[in-house]
C-alpha cells in the first residue's frame, strides 16, 4: 500500500502544475514516444544526480548562507548539464546534434529545479539522508515519466480537429492536466 500511495502522491504533485512539473517540456515531449522517452529519462537522471548533489550541498552550506541556496543548486545543475554534454559528445559524436537538445529541454527544467528545492525543504524536518535524497530524485524522475506517459496518451486527442480551434492545443491540455490533477488528488 505504501508504494501505491507513493505513486499517488508524485503523480499528484507532478500533475497538479506546483513545484515539479515542466509543461512545457511535457508538451514538447508527448509531440513523439521518442521524445517522450529521451526527455523523461534526462529529467530523471538530472533529478537523480541532482538530488544526491543538493544533499552534500545542504550538509556542507553553513547557516549564514542558507538564502543562497536555490543559486547553488542551479550551479549544480549548470556542472551536470556542463559534464553531461561532454559526455555524450565523447561518447557519440555521430548522434551528438540530435541529442543534445534533450538535455537542454531537461536541465534546467523546473521539474529538476523543483524536486531539488522540495526534496531539501523536506529533509530539514525529516532528517533524511544521502540515500533518502537519492530516493526521492529518483522518485520525482519517475513521477515525471508516468505523468508524461498521462499527458501522452490523450495528446493526440486533444490536438484533434474534434476540439474548437480556439481551445486546441495548450488550452486543452492544461485543462486536460487541471482535470486529470483533480481526479488523482481525490484519490489521496
């Protein structure tokens, strides 16, 4: 029962357009299931290895520096974007201009920015550790990815000629999200 509440609740906070969810690049990634797949998993190692970042920064970060914070984990964000680009220019340099552009839709994303500021806020009142933080990235990236995967399967629907020109495309879909946010918050 505790993972399906778990799965709840990051779907929850990951469709309710609060603190974790990246639409735009939800919208950019239901366009093709490849996009869909390469983003998600971006965000999700990005949230991964973030959070395992902002837990040394949070135990290392003196007191007198607390209201830096969110400029920190964006400089830890800013070296995973910078070391993730170089690697997967050395590793696939034929592939490189295709891909990249994956992890700039994903870096800096406000799905990786806001796991990274909620996971530290709750760790002050939890006392969590190195791999609770972990955990939690980990978390955050799959709850992006089943959210994606809702987002997706109605996104054909709701670009389709059977919805009013005036309410097709981004209208339709943040009213599809607010609905679809709504249901699964009942469900909590």
């Amino acid at each position: 029962m505790f993972i399906i509440s778990e799965i709840v609740a990051l779907l929850t906070t990951n469709l309710i357009l609060t603190q974790a969810l990246g639409t735009s690049t939800l919208f950019i990634a239901a366009g093709s299931r490849k996009n869909l797949l390469w983003t998600a998993v971006s965000i999700s190692v990005f949230t991964t290895i973030g959070s395992f970042g902002a837990c040394l920064l949070d135990s290392m970060l003196p007191d007198s520096l607390y209201d830096l914070k969110m400029l920190f984990y964006v400089l830890i964000i800013g070296m995973l974007y910078i070391i993730s680009l170089t690697v997967l220019y050395f590793a696939d340099r034929k592939d490189f201009g295709t891909t990249r552009k994956y992890i700039h839709v994903s870096a800096f994303n406000c799905a990786v920015m806001g796991t990274l500021f909620t996971i530290s806020e709750n760790a002050e009142a939890a006392n969590l550790t190195m791999l609770d933080y972990i955990c939690a990235g980990a978390e955050a990236g799959a709850g992006f990815i089943l959210a994606a995967f809702v987002f997706t399967a109605a996104f054909k629907s709701l670009n389709s000629e059977n919805v009013p020109s005036s309410f097709r495309g981004f209208p339709a879909a943040l009213i599809y999200l607010g609905i679809i946010s709504m249901a699964i918050y009942a469900l909590m």
